[in-house]
C-alpha cells in the first residue's frame, strides 16, 4: 500500500517536471515582430506546430547544434542584409512558413498563405 502510494506520487511529480520541461523547451516569443515592423505582427504557436502539425524542431531550427534545445533565428539572419550566406530575417521567415504553408493546403490542410491571414489586424 505504502509503496503502491510513492509509485503514484513519484509517477505524479514525474508528470509536472515533463510539463515544465516540455513548457521551457518550447518557450519562445507567441508573437513574431521585427524591429521597426509596419505590418500587424504575425501569431506563431509552437504547440500547434510541434505537437499538433507534428514538425521536428530541426525543420525550423535547422542550424542549431542541439536543435532540441534551440536559439532563435536572429543571431544567423541579419535583419536587412545577407549575413555570411543566410538571406535577411524577413525571407528566411517567408521561406519557412510559406513554403510549408502552401504544402499543407495542397494536402487539404487549411494553413495562412496569404498576407493578411498571417500579418493579422488585432
Ligand atoms: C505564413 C505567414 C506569413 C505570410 C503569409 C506573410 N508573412 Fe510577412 N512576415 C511573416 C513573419 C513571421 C514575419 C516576421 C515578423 C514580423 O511580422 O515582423 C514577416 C515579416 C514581414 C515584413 C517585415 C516586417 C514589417 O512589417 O515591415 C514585411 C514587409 C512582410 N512580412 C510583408 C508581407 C507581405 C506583403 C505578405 C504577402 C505577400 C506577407 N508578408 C505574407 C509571416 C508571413
Ligand atoms: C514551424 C517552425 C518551428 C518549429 C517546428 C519549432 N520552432 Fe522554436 N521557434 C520558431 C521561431 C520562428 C522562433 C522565434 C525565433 C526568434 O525570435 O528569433 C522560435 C523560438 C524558439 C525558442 C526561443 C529561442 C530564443 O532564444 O529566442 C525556443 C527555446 C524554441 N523555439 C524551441 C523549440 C523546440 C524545442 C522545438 C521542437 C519541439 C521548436 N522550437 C520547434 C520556430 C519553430
Ligand atoms: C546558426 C546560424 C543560423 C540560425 C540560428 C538559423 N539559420 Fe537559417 N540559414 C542559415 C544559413 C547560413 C543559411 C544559408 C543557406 C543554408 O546554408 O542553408 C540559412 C538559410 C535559411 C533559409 C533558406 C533556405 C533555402 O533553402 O533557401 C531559411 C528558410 C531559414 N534559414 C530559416 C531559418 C529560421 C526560421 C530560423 C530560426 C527558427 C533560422 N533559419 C535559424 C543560418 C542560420
Ligand atoms: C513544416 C511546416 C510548417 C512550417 C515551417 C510553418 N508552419 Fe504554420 N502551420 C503548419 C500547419 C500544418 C498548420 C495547420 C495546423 C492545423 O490546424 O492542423 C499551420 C498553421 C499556422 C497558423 C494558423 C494557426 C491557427 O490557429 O489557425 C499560423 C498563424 C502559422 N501556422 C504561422 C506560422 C509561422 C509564422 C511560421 C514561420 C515562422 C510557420 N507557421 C511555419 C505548418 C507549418
């Protein structure tokens, strides 16, 4: 009885400290803004991507050492200029969330394609 209750307990704690985890691993910013923005600001839900669309963490953050534990983008993609081979910040998104975007509506998988969709009016 006594042991059956610990099993339950470590079982218990166990279930939290994953969903910490799981929450810092996929902390990043809700909303996506570059410096000096017109545009809304584009949403970006990482739970709908990594667990619902079900996308690998190295399919975005493809250069990272440890994509498991990723930086973000910026550091590598210069916000106007092309930065030792990588395109600036506002193409590399595009390219990313686009392409795939376009992708998924040819599989009948309804994902934003168009400005206004993703660059949303609050
Ligand atoms: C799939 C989502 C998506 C679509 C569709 C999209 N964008 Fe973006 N765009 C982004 C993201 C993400 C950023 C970087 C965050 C931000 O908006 O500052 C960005 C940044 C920008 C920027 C630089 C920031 C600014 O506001 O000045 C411009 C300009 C821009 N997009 C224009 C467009 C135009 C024009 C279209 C349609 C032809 C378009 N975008 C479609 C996601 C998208
Ligand atoms: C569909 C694309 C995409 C996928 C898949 C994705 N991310 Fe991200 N992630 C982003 C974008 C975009 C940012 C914002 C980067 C920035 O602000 O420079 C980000 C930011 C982060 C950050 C904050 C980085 C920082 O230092 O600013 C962490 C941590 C992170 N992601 C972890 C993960 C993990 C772990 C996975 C897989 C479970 C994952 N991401 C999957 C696109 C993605
Ligand atoms: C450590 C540096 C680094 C980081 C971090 C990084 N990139 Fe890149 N990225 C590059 C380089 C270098 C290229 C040039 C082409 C190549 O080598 O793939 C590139 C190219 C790209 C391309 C164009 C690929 C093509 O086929 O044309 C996209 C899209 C892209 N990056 C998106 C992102 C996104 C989104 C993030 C953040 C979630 C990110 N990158 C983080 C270095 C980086
Ligand atoms: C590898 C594929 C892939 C990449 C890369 C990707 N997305 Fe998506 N995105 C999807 C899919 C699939 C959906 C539809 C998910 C669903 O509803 O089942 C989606 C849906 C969305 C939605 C709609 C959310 C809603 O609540 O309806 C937004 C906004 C979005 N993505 C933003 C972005 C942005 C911004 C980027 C780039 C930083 C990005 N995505 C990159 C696959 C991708």
């Amino acid at each position: 009885m006594v042991l059956a209750g610990i099993a339950v307990m470590i079982a218990f704690v166990a279930i939290l400290l994953q969903a910490a985890y799981a929450q810092k691993k996929t902390a990043g910013p809700a909303m996506l803004k570059l410096d000096g923005a017109k545009l809304p600001p584009v949403a970006f839900s990482h739970p709908l991507h990594t667990e619902k669309a079900k996308v690998d963490c190295v399919v975005c953050h493809h250069k990272d050492k440890n994509p498991g534990e990723p930086g973000g983008c910026m550091p590598c993609h210069d916000r106007n200029d092309v930065k030792d081979g990588a395109p600036p910040i506002k193409d590399a998104y595009h390219k990313n969330c686009i392409d795939c975007h376009k992708e998924s509506v040819a599989k009948k998988v309804n994902a934003p394609t168009k400005c206004n969709e993703c660059h949303k009016k609050q």
